[in-house]
C-alpha cells in the first residue's frame, strides 16, 4: 500500500525545498564512479516533482548546485553542468504537459554560457503554466544571496527609493532570489547529514525539518510521502504555547 492515502489533503505543505545529498556516497557503495549517482538522482528528482504535482504542493525548490560546489574537482563540474544542460532541454515538453513551470534562484550568472541560455529558455518556455512551480538553486547559497540584498537595500536607501524605516521582514524578502515565492514549510535533506549548508536561511526561519538516512538518488515517492506524513504530526507554534495554536 502506498504511504500517499495517508496524506491529509487539506494540510499538504504550500512549499518544499530539498537539499539533495548522497549522489556521490550512493555510487560509490555500489562501485561506480560519482557521475553515475548525479544520473541516477535525475530519476529521483522527476520521480518527487511527479509525486508533488499529485498531491498539489505548489512549489517545490532543489538545490542542485552551492556556490561552494564550485570547488569540486573541475571534471565533476563539468560532467554536472553538462547534465544540467541535458535534463534541462529534455524535461521542457513534459514540464509543459504537466502544467509545471520551472523558476531558478542563485548567481545564474556564473553559470557557463550554454547552461545559462538553456535553462533561460527553459524557464521562458514554461512561463505560462500554473500548476506546480519547481524552482533550481543554481550556484546558489544563502549567504551570497542575503549579501546581495543588503548592497541592493543600501543602494535604494541611497537613492531614496527605499526609508530607512520601510526596512521590514517583507521588505528583505523581497530583495531575494526567492522574492514572491513562500518560505517553505517543509525542508528535507537527504544523506544522513544535519546541516544546511548555506541553503535558503532567512527562509527557512520556521520550516519543519526532515532529515534521512537514504541518499538522493533513493529517494522517490514514497519517501517524500513519508516526509510530508511526518510534518502532518508535528504542532507549529510560531512561538505561541500549543494551548494557542
Ligand atoms: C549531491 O550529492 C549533489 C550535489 C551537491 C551536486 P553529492 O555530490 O554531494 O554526493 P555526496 O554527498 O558526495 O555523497
Ligand atoms: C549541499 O550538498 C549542496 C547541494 C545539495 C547542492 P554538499 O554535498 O555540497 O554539502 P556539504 O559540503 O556536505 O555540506
Ligand atoms: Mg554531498
């Protein structure tokens, strides 16, 4: 029997963002080169957005590449950006069937010029769907993000664009790469890690976290199942007593 009946439909999370970990470790234990876990975790990620699209989250976030993962062996870079380029240009018609609409956070930038223009179209391709928002973190990390922001307040304050008092916790919000999506009310990572490595911080202030055991790229439906049949259990009280909530 699947886990998915065991959803309560009316409380499913608006919002899930993931920290997919475990490719390398998954391939590894199997005697394969970490390329062969990056490829398998494509299967993963169709399988979730699938599983997503189902039960109605309507955004769902991956990160898929940190500002620091720039420092990985140049060879893993590459054979990363090239699959990017890959799945991206492949997924787009059955994005389009399914209503999904596809959105990247990050320094896009820094990407090379081939991913950059593949996931652009990407993303212009799939504009006008209104089902399911799935949002790429692409060379991104929080910290890069929140500088960012601060130098854009700074320069509209300097403007005078912006007051020095309108600065609000709606305002930065919308100085991010995330701005006009929701926080997430559920944040999962894979791999057995406990951290966040430098993922969606000021974002995150109140999510629900779901850590597991099982690498990335085994992680499919059932699972992400499982995650959400566990935030369904958990009380959130913002800092209220459980009385109030
Ligand atoms: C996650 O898997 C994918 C990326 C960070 C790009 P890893 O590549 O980090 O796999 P492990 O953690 O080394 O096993
Ligand atoms: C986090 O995974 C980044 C992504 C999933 C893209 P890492 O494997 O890079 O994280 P650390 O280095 O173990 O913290
Ligand atoms: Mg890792």
């Amino acid at each position: 029997m699947s886990k998915k009946d065991q959803i309560q439909k009316n409380n499913v999370p608006v919002h899930i963002a993931i920290i997919m970990d475990g490719n390398g470790r998954w391939a590894k234990a199997r005697g394969e080169e970490r390329f062969v876990g990056h490829q398998e975790g494509v299967n993963s990620v169709r399988a979730v957005v699938e599983a997503s699209a189902e039960i109605g989250v309507k955004y769902l976030t991956f990160y898929a590449f940190s500002t620091e993962n720039w420092s990985r062996p140049k060879a893993e870079v590459d054979a990363l950006m090239g699959l990017l380029v890959k799945t991206i240009k492949a997924e787009v018609p059955d994005l389009n069937k399914n209503n999904i609409r596809l959105l990247g956070i990050g320094n896009l930038k820094a990407l090379p010029i081939d991913v950059q223009e593949e996931f652009e179209e990407a993303i212009q391709e799939t504009a006008h769907n209104t089902g399911l928002t799935v949002v790429i973190a692409l060379s991104y990390s929080s910290r890069w993000e929140l500088k960012n922001a601060i130098h854009n307040i700074i320069k509209d304050v300097k403007q005078g664009q912006v007051k020095e008092s309108d600065i609000s916790d709606e305002l930065i919000s919308s100085y991010l790469t995330t701005k006009n999506i929701p926080d997430p009310e559920l944040l999962i990572r894979t791999s057995g890690e406990y951290r966040i490595s430098n993922f969606l911080l000021w974002q995150i202030a109140y999510s629900e976290l779901f850590f597991t055991d099982k690498f990335w790229p085994e992680f499919r439906k059932e699972e992400l199942y499982e995650a959400i049949i566990d935030y369904q259990k958990r009380e959130r009280r913002f800092g209220k007593t459980s009385e109030q909530v």
